[in-house]
C-alpha cells in the first residue's frame, strides 16, 4: 500500500471537520471539530516527514499540537464565561458582529 | 526492529491496519460532526484521536504517538468533557439549521473542497518514499529533540510563552471576581426569616423519598415532589427526574413481594386506597 | 557721476518706504520729509543735468549696471539705468513738477488725518516714475511702468470710503492691466525676436528682422501706451481718475505719468520707423483721441472732468506726433513738457477754486471768482491761454509744430491728420474758454445756494474745516498753494519760447530721437495762420455762448452729442454692457458650471458607490458561521487556482 | 559617512510631532513653543542644506543611501537638486509662520461647543506633514517617494477634519459636516491619484527592475533601458494623473476650494503652498526624468489643460462669495501657470516654474494668512460682510493689499518674476500658448481689486467698526513674508543661481532646446 493514502485520510478528516465547524451550531462540537482538523493536518505533516525522511515534519506536528492545547484551552474558557452569561453555548447567539 | 517497520515502505499489516482503523476514524469523525450530544461527540471525537495515534506510531513518529494519547486523548479531550458536564452533558442541541442555505452552503464547500484536496494529493506525484530509516536511526525521540533545542529552539521558547500566556488567559476568563462578602449562615437565615420563606432548613434530597438519587425530587408530606430538593445545578439543567409515578409503582411492586413472602390474603384496593388517602 | 541716478530713484523711494512703515508717529513731519525728498531727487536731477550739458552732444549718454536682475539661461534682465537727453528731459519734468506739487499739497492736504500715507504714495509715484524714464532694458520699465499704476490706483482711491473713488481707482488699474498685457506681450516678442529687451541690442537690431514682426511689435506697445496715456479705446480710466485729489490730478493726470505712454513710442522710435502700419495706427489713435478727447472736455460741466477730457486730446496731439516719426518726436516731447507745465498749472488752479468752494466741482455752481481769487485767476488765465495756443506763449510753439508735422506727412494722411489737429486747436480754444468764463466770469452763481455736492468727500480737509455752511465764501489759498501755482505758470509762460528760440530743444532731442524735416505742402506760416483762425473761431463760440448769455445753474438738456459727450461719448456705457455685465454672467454660470457638472461627476460617482456598498453589506449577517463559510470557500478557490496553476 | 542632513532635517520634525503630541493635554503653551521651536531647528537645519549644496557641483548632492527592501530593490535613497534645495527651504520658512499663525486655531472652543480639539494634536499633525513633505522632496527612490506622497494624505485629512475656522455662519454643526466632507473629498481625490501611481509605480518596477531615480533615468539616457513607447505613456499618464491631482489641475481641481474652504487659514496655506507643491516638483522630477518621450508626447493636452486652470481658475475666483474660497480658485490658476512654465520645456519656462512654487507658496501664505486673520475677527468668511475695514485696521488693509498685489504679480514682487519667466518661456515656443495666458494678469487683477474693493474699502460696516488691528503676534508672521516677497522680487539671483543648472540638466533629460532668437537664427 501507499502511504499516501494516510495523506487521503487526513484530506479527508480536515474536510469533515471543516464542514462540521459549519454546520453544528454548539461551540463545544465546533471546537471538536476544529481539533479534528487540526489532527488531520497533524497526521498530513507526520506522513510527509516519513516521506522526505526527515523529521521536520513531526516537529511541526508537534508544535502544531501545542498551538492546539493553547487554544483549547482559552477557547473553552471563552466558552464557560460565554455559557455563564447567557446560559446557552450557541455560536449563533453572538451575532452582533454587523453593522 | 520497529525503525525498520518505518523505513521500508509499507507492510500488508500496515495495510491491513490502515484500512481497517482509517475506516473507523472516518466514522468517528462523521460522529463527531452529526451525534446530537455533546458528549457524544466527544468520545467519537476521542477514537479518532487514539487512532490517529496508532497510524502515528505506524508512520515511525513514536513520540508523537504517545503524546497524541497522552496530551489529546487524555488532557485535551477530558478538558472538553468537563466543559460539557459542566454546560450540560444531556443538553442536545438540534441539527436543524437556523441560517438560511448555510447548510448546503457548507456542504457544498466542503465537498467542492474535499475533492480538490483530494485530487489535488492525487496528481502530485508522491512516489519517492525514502523512510525515517536514518532519521531515526538513533532513537526517535533523540532526533525531535536535537532539531526542538537546536533548528527550532526560537519556535519552541515562542510556544512556551504561548502556552503561559493561554494558562493566564483562561484563568481571567474563567475566574470570576467576587464583588461581595460571601454572607454568613447567620444572614442568611436572617433574611430568610425576614422574607418570610423556607422560615425551616430547606428539605433534604430523598427524605421523604422512596429511594435517594440526587435528581430525584422528595416528596413533600402531602406526597407532592419539591423541587428545592434537588441541588440548584441540575435544577437549571430542567434534570430533573419526576417522581411520583414511578414511585407508586415501586410501592405496589414492593407490596406485591412482602404478599407473596408473608402468604397474606391481598388487601381490596379499596382499603389501600383508604390507607393512601389516609396518608 | 552715474551713480546719481540710482540716488535719484532711491530718494523718493526711501521716502515712500519711510513714510508708509514709519506709522503715526510720522504723522506730523511726514509731509514736510515726502516733499524734501522730492526736492532731493529733483537736485540730483539738476546736477545730472548740469553734467549732460558739460558733455558734448554725442555723448551725453549715462549708464549705470547695478546688478543681474534676473539671470536665467538665455535670459538675462539686469538693473541698469540709462540716462540720456530723452531720460533727462523726463527726470527734470517729473521732479521738478513732482516737487513743486507735493509743495502744494502741503497745504491742499493740511487737514487730512491721512496726510502722511498721501505724501508716502506721491513718493512712491515718483520712485516709480524715474525708474520708467530712466530703465535701460524693457523689462525694468515695464516694473516702473506698473509702479506708477500702482500708485496711480492708490492715489485715485485715496479717500477709500468714497465707493466711487474705490471703483474709479479699480477701474484705472484694470484699463491699465490690459494696457500692461500689451506691454509684456511686446517684451516677450522682443525677447524671441532679438532674444533681449536691453533699448540698444533691440533698437539697434531693428534692421535684422522682418517688418512684421516688428508691426506686430509696434501694435503691442501701441497698445500699452493706450493704456497709460488713456487713448482710445483704452481711454475711458482717466475721467474716472479725477475722484482723486486734485494734486493726484495734476501730478499724474495731467503732467507726468499718463504722458508715459508717448514716452514708450518715442523711445521706441527705431521700431515704429521701421513699421509704418504700427506708425499709422499710433497717428490715428492720436488724432481720434485728441478730438474725442476734446468732444467730451467741451460738455462737462465737472472742472475737473472738462480738464482731464483737455488733457486726452493734448496726449492726443503728441502720440499723433509720436506716430509722425523723426518728424514729430520732438515735438511730441516739447508739447508733452510744455503740456506738463500748463495742465498742472491748471489743476492746480482748479484745484485752488475747489479748495475755495467747499469742493464744489461743478462749474455752473461758479462764477465771477476773478476779484476772490486773484492769484489763482492769474495763474489759470496764464495756464488756459497757453493751452489755447496764444501766441509767444508755451502752448503755441509746441502745438503749432505738431500742427505742421501732420501736414508735412504729405499725401492725404497728411491732410486727414493736419485737419484733426487743427479742429482739435478750434474745440480746445473753445471748451478752455468756456470753462474760464463759467469760472471767473459771468454773475456769482454761487450766491444764496448751499453748495455741496452730494458725493462731495467728507474727508476733503477743507470741507470738514469749513463745516456745512449755506453758502460759500470764496478766498485765496494759502502761500504754499499759490507759490507752486504762480512757478508752474511761468513755466507755461516762457517754456514754450525758450524751447524753441534757436531750436534748443531739438538740438538737445536729437541725437536721441533723431530729427528729419517732412517737406510740409503747406508752408509754416500758412498753418500758423491757420491755426490762429482756428483759435479765434473757437474762443469767439464760447464767448457768444457763455460769455455774453449768463449760464444756467442746471444744465440744459443739450443736443444728442452734448448728452453722449457728457456720457464719455458713451464708451462706459458699452463698458458696462459688454464687458461688465458679460462678464457677470460668464462668472456665475462658471461658477454653476464648476459645481454641478465638474464636481457633479465626482459626486455622482460617490453616491453610485455608496449605494452598492449598501446592498453589499447586507452580506454580512453577523453569523461566524455564515463568515467562516465564505472563508471555507475561499479557501477552496485559493486551492483550485494553485491546482490550475499548477496544470497550466 | 558623513552626518546625515538630508534625513535629519526630515527625521527631526517627525521627532518634534511625537514629542508634540506627547505633551499632557494641561500644558498647551508648551505643545505650541515646543512646535514653534521644532519647525524653527528645521529651518535651520534646512538653511544648512541651502549653505552646503553646491549649485555647480554634481546633480544630486548630499546623498544618502542604504538598502532598505532588497527583495524589491528598494533603496533608502536620497538626494537634493537645486529644485528641491529651493522647495526644501520654502516648505521650512513656511512652517514656523503657520504655526504662529495658527496659535490659538486649536485651542478648545468657547462654551456652547461640544467640539474637542486636541492643540497638541493639531500642531503634531502640522510638523508630521512638515517631515513628510521634505522627504519627499528629497526621495531619489521612486518607492520611497510614493509612501510619503501618500502618507501625507493621513495628517491632512485630520488637519482638514478636525480643525476647521470656528467662523461659520451656518453654526457648528453645518461646519462640522461640511467640514468632513470637505476633508473625505481631499482624500479620495488624492488617493485615487496614489492607487493609479502606484500602478505605475509597480509598472516601472516591471520594467526597470529597480527604483532608482537615478540608475532608471541614466539608463535612459544612455538606452539601456529600452521602454515600448505605450508602456512608457501609460507609465508616464499613471504618474502624471496622481500629481496633476495634487497639483491641482482643471478639471481635477473641485478638492482643493473645499478643503481651503474648510480648513483653518494655517492649514489652507499647508495645503496649497506646501503639500501640493510636491505635485508640481514631482512633474518636473519624476515624469520629465522618467518619461521624457511620452512628456513630450504629452505636452499639447497638458499645455491645454494648464491654459484652461489658469483662465477657468481666475474667471471663479471673480465669481466668488467666499474669500477663501477666492484664494483656492486664484491657487488653481496658478498652479497652471507653474505647470503651463513645466511643460513649455523651455529653461525660461522650468525656472520661472520652480521660482513661482516659492514665490506662490509666500504670496499665498501672505494673503492667506491675513484673510484668516480678517476671518478671525469677524467670525464671517462671506465677503458681503466686510465693507471698509481699511478705515477701521489700516495695517491689515495694507498687509492685505500687499499680499493680493502679491497675488496679481505685480512687478517688483516676487511672483512677477517668475510668472513673467513662465509667459516668455512658453511664448518663445508656443507663441498663441503664451498669448491666451497672458490673459490671466488682467483677470488676476480683476478678482484680487474686486476683493480688496468689496471687503476693505467703501464706508465702514457696522459689524467690522469695533475691528482691532493686526496684534503683534500677527505681524510678526506676516512682515517677514512680505519683505520676502518684496526682497525675491527685486532680487530673485540667490534662487535662480540654485535652480538653473537643476533645469539645464532636466531639459537635457527630455532632450529639449531653447528655440533660438529669430534675429540669430537667420543669421
């Protein structure tokens, strides 16, 4: 087998996760989604190290998992004060961002 | 041995593994994007992660594997279930869609850009697979870390101060400053006699219950459930469980049983009746 | 000794600048610093003068380089003064009279609290008058040349409060302006034609280039000196400009500054000899301006106006002289100075009975003023019969000559022009008498009626000196006024003798303008007779009329030409249609123009835009979902067109 | 490497501008000193330039250049030529006088208005414009030159904004919305002008690879670099649109009698004896240099043009009620008399053009000044509401006069010279040309005596009767101006001794020749 297919696989992970992030409208399962992506890319930039046969590519993986951490984090602390104050978790309520 | 299970290019049990386990992370992601439930969600979310990790370790990048369970499966994914306890784990939203043509908007995106990636992979010649043979050759492990601490080390320091700061964000998000003193047993049983209400203790989860789970409403004496004996959480939650009917039944149940035990002749309905509206 | 003609413009202009910084504090001695500094400059003329005369004829020419006025590639203008017989003639008149005028103002202005800016703009005239005469290059005398416009429109809206003076003062600078045009227009054609604008390569180089250019030349200037010298078509200013002070008048109304413009021709003379299209237009200019001129001098009742419509025909005679050529150079600057001595003299005598009158300017409101003012009477008769032409006086010699060099241009122009002349001799005799009688003659009209004419100017020193009475009572004015008067009449006696008696003046003239005698078909006695026919005729019309009949207070309707005459022959009129109100209404539909159509396209544009934006924001819902879509779909193009990219 | 002095005389009041707006809003005498001393150090500094550059020595002189975005080829590059030397030091003189004159223009207003004005913020932003004006006038890189052009637009479009005359007959809130449209059009104007320069600007890029004014004209010159005459035009039309906005030329003129309008007498002088000078000087350095062969192609439209600013200009300021809107409409015809001397590409016409940049920029600022002096007084900017004021402040009258004779080129005032420099360089080569825009004198007559006429004399108007005269602080700005203009007048040799051999080296750039006298030519 190729492993190109792990790229396949990630392709389509990032892109499951991508339309999720559309279309669930509970901030928690949009920020899920959003790790799925960000996984998938993970998964893309391991696969591409074992490609080229350097490990440049982890690095970033890993980097990319720490970035994620960060942003799990003060994404979901956003999201608890966001619930304590208008008790629902529903990015359609903040809608003020119009003219 | 494993280095080598890396460097050459794939195995049959590489293959086996990926389109049996590849099958299941699809799957899981498309659970995670349409369960109703947040927590739902989450667990799928969380079988996708641990096989991701497997294909990592498949793809010869043995550390990453492990932190991908430790760090994601473990701290990343818990976070989010706490996070969901707290906002509500039965709390299901709806899939029906609020904005007009969103979703097919976001389908249709999302396909047009599935296909494109795809393709894309697909007519890019990747063919010349050379392993991590020699990149791994002295441990995994080793080799992130001579290129964490020397190529990258600036990145490294920046995803440091990166993560403090996020530490330091979520705490003033999160953290909610008291303006007032917190009252004293004493004020408040003051206040209460002043308003006039719950002049007594509040009643206790499952008093005068029949049985004592904390989402079930005790009954008052005159057999009605109260609500103020379930705590204030689920309470806003709507999680709570009605007793009575269950609970007559119980009883009858129970009462069937000590019939049968005790060889005793039934009782009309009427006079249980009696006994229950003697109650 | 060259340096001297630098001191002799510095002076006044020093002055100028003294008194228009030097603030009230100035106020007291102000006037009494304009008029030595004027006696200043005119010393220094004396002595230049004295200095020509030592050298012998040939060589009486003075130049002085003071520095490179404006050097650009291929184009060099410097400060350099030439003084030479013409220059001179011109510094002597412009001092001497200047002098002699800001002595009389001394007492004209005694009561004006602005007296020390008057004598700082006489000043300033003079300054910028020397620097006209004594210019080397035509671009320096083009800057003394708009000097003296300058000081002409500050003088003229001297009393600024008047609005009338205001618009006479704007109207003079205007009429001016387009003369100016002409002037630079010339210079700028000399400028490609000999690629300078010094007098000598220009007027030396004449012979290189073609007559065209140089009528084209002639023309311009011709143009500017209308402007100055207000001939027709550009005359309609100088009427106007008597609602300055009557000293204004005689200074530079009457003697010096509007003769310049026969100053320009003359120098230029080389050029005009050399285009005779330029030379006839410039004789026509003349003689129709000497008998329009004349026309109107006849009808106005204003004694003021009646003079400065004398002193356009006069200028009249010497740009008809001018434009004679060598023949009438001359003359035209001897009857230009002698004309300088007689018309200040005589403005300075109208100004004397004003000044008697409560500024009374109307002559019909005069009358038997001979036994209140004699010295004034004195020195006007003496002015009027020089003017007239009485023989053995100034007027006489110098327009008697003029005369004569029309008809020696031979052929019929010389006819057509000698006959203006001498029927422009006949309406001067005519309206000059008529204006002496309706003054000092006849019965005193001016008895038991309150004279003050409405537009009379508050701040005339006088009229607030003498209050509001019922009625006037003449009275001689003071020395420093009469002294000015009783010189300048004397010269008007013996200046035209003294001139011509052994031909003085030519020989001083010529070498500069050059001389050439015209065979005259008629002889010099014939057109002496002539003229002195033409003199009688005119004075003994005026008498029938004015003389021996008393002078109604009103006017009397009169005929056509005594209303348009009176009307400026209706030039302002035609102003004001065609060039006024056109203008008007050019302005304001420019004005309409520039804002609805130039800047209604911008706006328009704007609008348009704005609305789009408006039907594009609806877009923006506030939905991040709704955002992240277009985001996700961008995405996906942006990764289609690196795919297309990649294809192609 | 020796001391910086082009960069420093930019850099200093960009220096002076923060340092002003830091100031704590309590003390603003000292923002205001601290501005005045700023613009003073760069005169001084700017006189220093004037003393070290060497008229006869190399083109570019006193030049600075350090690689800055070397990817693109972008240089820190600066240089001076006898133009810009002369504009540096006009832009220099000029601001300490706008300061002073706009000493109490920024002070908050009276009770009763809920307008806020920042003085500290007024007068950095006046010092930022200062600092960016130089530097363009002294780019030799076309990039560099391009951002500062453009950046200026951002402090002009607060000082229009922001500060306008507390004169206003229609009350503070018509003011104040006049006031911003005013201020969006002088932006929009001006940035639609910079994005199709820019275009041109990464045309040249494409072409030339570099952005060097230098290396690109020597190329030029010595045909190296080959341009396709259509590139050249298009490149040439890009550059020339954004100045000929700038600049401003008919029918890209309607910014400029609202923003003068608009803004505060100081600023209304910024704008048009400044900030649009840079218009003018970029035509004659960038698109003459740059261009030659589609200049030239160009000339007959541009020389049409520039006739119709000076007529079309002149003929509106006679119409106008407004008596600043009156000087902006004068500006406009000038400017076409400045471009009209460019563009004649005689060295008579180029000289008398960058002489008339200096000489306008303090005509303007004289009358100018003194109208806002005037406006301030009486609160009315109508000129209806005047009538005899000359009875009343006969210095302010004088002043006034002197600045409209000024304005009207009277000879012995500096704006003769240079305007008569322009006529006869366009009429030795376009005679008709020159004719038509001799026109322009009378009329400039015509509008400056009509103004004078119906605001300082005729009988004395109730409302100016109590009119205090000019106070010293006002004299102080306006005496220097006008013995300036006095001093050019009779004696210009110090700025054309600069300039000339600038021209020479820019008419050998387009490859032009004076036409001969025709006395010599036969010959």
């Amino acid at each position: 087998m190729n492993p190109v297919n792990y790229l396949y696989l990630s392709a389509l992970l990032f892109t499951i996760g991508a339309t999720g992030v559309l279309i669930r409208r509970n901030a928690i399962v949009v920020f899920m989604c959003i790790e799925l992506m960000l996984n998938a890319c993970n998964l893309a930039f391991v696969t591409f190290s074992r490609m080229h046969g350097n490990l440049d590519g982890q690095v970033i993986a890993f980097f990319t998992m720490v970035v994620a951490a960060a942003e799990v984090v003060v994404g979901l602390a956003i999201i608890v004060s966001l619930f304590r104050s208008r008790h629902s978790a529903s990015v359609d309520d903040a809608s003020l961002m119009k003219l | 041995m494993t280095a080598q299970l890396a460097a050459y290019s794939t195995s049959t049990g590489e293959a086996f593994q990926f389109w049996v386990l590849g099958t299941v992370a699809v799957i899981g992601a498309l659970a995670t994007v349409f369960m109703k439930k947040a927590v739902h969600s989450a667990l799928s979310l969380a079988g996708t992660m641990i096989i991701l990790a497997v294909f990592y370790l498949a793809n010869g990048a043995y550390f990453l594997g492990i932190v991908q369970v430790v760090v994601y499966t473990g701290a990343i994914m818990m976070l989010f279930l706490f996070v969901v306890m707290l906002v509500g784990v039965t709390a299901a939203d709806s899939l029906k869609e609020t904005i007009k043509g969103q979703r097919w908007l976001a389908l249709l995106c999302g396909l047009g850009f599935g296909i494109l990636l795809l393709g894309g992979i697909g007519n890019a010649s990747l063919n010349d697979f050379n392993g991590l043979g020699q990149a791994n050759g002295n441990g995994n492990v080793e080799g992130l870390a001579a290129l964490i601490f020397t190529k990258y080390v600036f990145a490294f320091e920046i995803t440091g101060a990166l993560l403090i700061t996020a530490a330091v964000g979520a705490m003033v998000l999160t953290h909610r400053e008291r303006t007032e003193r917190a009252k004293t047993q004493r004020e408040l049983s003051e206040q209460r006699v002043r308003e006039g209400k719950y002049v007594p203790p509040l009643p206790a989860p499952g008093v005068y219950a029949r049985h004592n789970a904390v989402d079930i409403a005790g009954l008052l004496p005159d057999g009605t459930p109260s609500d103020l004996t379930v705590s204030k959480t689920l309470r806003d939650r709507g999680q709570i469980r009605d007793v009575s009917s269950e609970a007559l039944n119980d009883l009858r149940a129970l009462e069937q049983r000590s019939e049968e035990r005790l060889e005793r002749t039934e009782i009309e309905p009427a006079t249980f009746k009696r006994e229950e509206a003697s109650q | 000794m060259e340096n001297l003609i630098a001191l002799l413009v510095a002076a006044p202009l020093l002055g100028a600048a003294v008194l228009l910084c030097g603030g009230r504090r100035l106020d007291a001695v102000g006037h009494w610093i304009g008029t030595v500094l004027a006696f200043v400059s005119f010393a220094f003329g004396v002595i230049l003068f004295a200095d020509l005369l030592g050298k012998d004829a040939e060589h009486r020419t003075l130049m002085q380089h003071l520095f490179s006025w404006v050097p650009v590639e291929g184009f060099q203008a410097d400060v350099t003064f030439r003084l030479d017989q013409l220059s001179m003639t011109f510094v002597l008149l412009i001092t001497g009279v200047g002098s002699l005028i800001h002595l009389y103002s001394v007492g004209y202005m005694e009561h004006d609290e602005r007296r020390r800016r008057f004598f700082g703009y006489l000043n300033l005239f003079l300054a910028a008058m020397l620097l006209l005469v004594v210019a080397d290059n035509y671009l320096l005398l083009y800057v003394g040349w708009e000097g003296v416009g300058l000081a002409s429109y500050l003088l003229i809206g001297f009393w600024q409060h008047k609005p009338s003076a205001a618009t006479a003062a704007k109207k003079a600078f205007l009429v001016n302006r387009v003369g100016d045009m002409g002037l630079s227009i010339a210079i700028m054609l000399m400028f490609t034609t000999f690629g300078t604008f010094a007098f000598g390569p220009v007027l030396d180089g004449v012979g290189d280039t073609s007559e065209g250019k140089l009528t084209a030349i002639g023309l311009m200037l011709l143009l500017a000196a209308c402007g100055k010298s207000a001939q027709v078509p550009l005359q309609s200013w100088l009427g106007d400009a008597m609602e300055g002070p009557t000293p204004v008048s005689a200074l530079i109304h009457a003697a010096t500054m509007v003769t310049a413009g026969v100053y320009l021709i003359v120098r230029s003379g080389a050029i005009f000899n050399a285009a005779p299209d330029a030379q006839l237009a410039v004789t026509v200019v003349g003689a129709v301006t000497l008998l329009f001129g004349a026309i109107v001098g006849c009808a106005k009742d204003d004694i003021k106006k009646a003079l400065a419509g004398s002193t356009m025909s006069q200028i009249g005679y010497m740009i008809l002289a001018a434009g004679l050529g060598p023949i009438g150079y001359v003359f035209a600057i001897m009857h230009l100075v002698t004309h300088g001595f007689f018309k200040a003299g005589l403005f300075l005598g109208a100004g004397s009975v004003m000044h008697g009158m409560n500024d009374e300017v109307d002559m019909r409101k005069y009358g038997g003023l001979r036994k209140y003012m004699p010295v004034t009477f004195i020195t006007f008769g003496l002015g009027y019969l020089a003017i007239i032409g009485f023989p053995g006086l100034s007027g006489f010699f110098s327009k008697d000559k003029i005369i004569e060099a029309a008809f020696a241009k031979g052929g019929t122009e010389g006819w057509i022009l000698g006959g203006a002349a001498l029927l422009g001799a006949a309406i001067t005799a005519f309206y000059m008498t008529r204006v002496m009688l309706m003054t000092f003659f006849g019965e005193e009209r001016w008895r038991n009626q309150p004279t003050r004419s409405p537009e009379a100017p508050s701040a005339e020193p006088v009229a607030e000196h003498h209050g509001e009475h019922a009625e006037p009572h003449p009275h001689e004015s003071p020395k420093v006024m009469t002294i000015p008067m009783i010189l300048l009449a004397v010269g008007s006696v013996f200046g035209g003798a003294f001139f011509s008696i052994g031909d003085r003046f030519l020989h001083w003239l010529e070498p500069v303008t050059g001389h050439s005698e015209g065979d005259s078909p008629v002889s010099a006695a014939t057109v002496t007779g002539a003229t002195m026919v033409c003199l009688i005729i005119g004075v003994g019309i005026a008498y029938a009329m004015y003389g021996r009949r008393p002078v109604p207070a009103v006017a009397p309707r009169g005929s056509l030409l005594t209303r348009a005459a009176r009307r400026d022959l209706l030039q302002d009129d035609f102003n004001h249609v065609v060039l006024v109100r056109g203008g008007e209404h050019l302005t304001r539909s420019l004005v309409y123009v520039d804002h609805t159509l130039v800047d209604g396209v911008v706006n328009g544009t704007a609008a348009s835009v704005g609305g789009l934006s408006g039907r594009m924001r609806r877009l923006q819902n506030g939905f991040a979902r709704s955002y992240a879509v277009s985001m996700f779909g961008g995405a996906a193009v942006l990764v289609a067109a690196t795919l297309l990219m990649r294809a192609v | 490497m020796s001391f910086p002095l082009l960069t420093a005389t930019a850099v200093l009041p960009a220096i002076g501008a923060i340092a002003t707006a830091a100031v704590p809003a309590a003390q603003r005498t000292a923002a205001k000193w601290l501005a005045l001393l700023v613009s003073l150090a760069t005169l001084a500094l700017a006189i220093t330039i004037l003393v070290r550059f060497d008229p006869d020595g190399g083109r570019y002189q006193l030049t600075e250049s350090h690689s800055w975005i070397a990817d693109f080829g972008v240089r820190y590059e600066l240089g001076v030529d006898g133009i810009a030397v002369a504009l540096i030091a006009l832009t220099a003189l000029l601001m300490p006088f706008i300061i002073l004159a706009g000493w109490h223009d920024a002070d908050p207003l009276e009770t009763g208005s809920r307008r806020w004005r920042p003085t500290q913020g007024f007068f950095a932003l006046i010092l930022a414009v200062e600092a960016m004006v130089i530097i363009s006038f002294e780019a030799t890189d076309v990039f560099l030159f391009y951002i500062f052009f453009e950046a200026m637009l951002i402090p002009m479009y607060f000082l229009i904004g922001g500060f306008g005359d507390r004169a206003h007959e229609h009350g503070e809130e018509a003011a104040s919305t006049q006031r911003s449209y005013a201020a969006v059009k002088f932006l929009l104007y001006n940035l639609i002008g910079g994005l199709i320069m820019l275009a041109a600007v990464i045309g040249l890029y494409v072409v030339a690879g570099n952005f060097s004014l230098q290396e690109i004209a020597q190329a030029r010159a010595n045909g190296s670099l080959h341009m396709a005459t259509s590139t050249e035009r298009w490149l040439f039309l890009g550059f020339f649109f954004a100045f000929a906005v700038k600049a401003p030329l008919w029918p890209l003129h309607t910014w400029l009698p609202n923003a003068m309008q608009e803004s505060t007498a100081p600023v209304a002088v910024l704008i048009t004896a400044v900030v649009d000078k840079v218009g003018t000087f970029a035509m004659l350095r960038f698109c003459l240099q740059l261009f030659p062969e589609a200049s030239k192609w160009a000339t007959p439209v541009i020389l049409v043009l520039a006739l119709i600013s000076i007529v079309y200009g002149a003929l509106l300021a006679v119409g106008q009620r407004d008596i600043k809107r009156l000087v902006a409409y004068a500006s406009i015809s000038h400017f076409g008399f400045i471009i009209l001397g460019i563009f004649a590409m005689t060295s008579q016409g180029q000289s008398g053009a960058t002489l008339y940049m200096v000489n306008h920029g303090i005509s303007t600022a004289a009358l100018m000044l003194v109208a806002g002096f005037l406006i301030s007084r009486r609160g009315s900017r109508l000129i209806a509401d005047y009538g005899g004021v000359q009875k009343v402040a006969p210095v302010l009258a004088g002043t006034f006069l002197i600045g409209g004779l000024a304005t009207l080129s009277l000879p012995g005032l500096a704006p003769f010279v240079s305007e008569f420099l322009v006529l006869v360089g366009t009429f030795t080569r376009y005679p008709a040309v020159g004719i038509i825009a001799t026109f322009g004198i009378v009329l400039a007559a015509l509008y400056t005596l009509v103004l004078y006429q119906r605001t300082m004399t005729g009988p004395v108007k109730q409302e100016v009767s109590a009119m205090p005269d000019l106070r010293v602080r006002e004299l102080v700005v306006v005496a220097p101006l006008i013995v300036l203009l006095i001093f050019l007048g009779v004696y210009p040799k110090p700025v054309t001794d600069i300039v000339n051999p600038a021209v020479k080296s820019t008419l050998s750039d387009v490859h032009k020749k004076d036409p001969k006298p025709s006395v010599e030519a036969a010959k």
